[in-house]
C-alpha cells in the first residue's frame, strides 16, 4: 500500500515496504511531472523504507496513482534465466 504525504520541498514523501521477499534494483517510475530520488533502490523484506518524488510544477495526483509503476531488476532477466 503506498501512502503518499506532501512535504515542504515542493515534493511527495512516498513510504514503502517489501511484503514478502527482498526487491533488489527496483525504481519507481510515473508521467507525472518530477523524478524520484534513488534509483536502483533495495527494499528488504518487511523493512520500511521511504522515497520522494521532487515535483517540477503543479501536482497532478490523478496523473500520479494512474501511472506509478515499480520496475525490478527480476523482471527485465527472465529471458535470461529461461534460456
């Protein structure tokens, strides 16, 4: 579940945690407007963590919940491991 909170620094904090294993060399991504501070971030399993996204201009939340996507390492490898 992402709960997302608005902060000072014109940005979202967005805390997040790995329910059930490790997710190793994931980044957030969105067509929202602004970039998210680390990229290749590891989450352990049940460990929280937290990310922002640094907002350049409006904030478009609609924009934001439609095309948040997490893209991991595993992946971007299963043809590699199929073969």
């Amino acid at each position: 579940m992402w709960v997302a909170r608005l902060v000072r620094e014109g940005g979202l904090r967005l805390p997040f945690r790995a329910r059930r294993a490790a997710a190793v060399f994931f980044a957030l991504t969105t067509t929202g407007r602004g970039r998210f501070i680390g990229n290749a971030m590891l989450a352990e399993a049940g460990a929280p963590r937290q990310t922002a996204l640094v907002l350049w201009g409006a904030l478009n939340i609609t924009a934001l919940k439609r095309s948040l996507r997490v893209e991991h390492l595993a992946e971007n490898l299963a043809h590699v491991v199929q073969q």
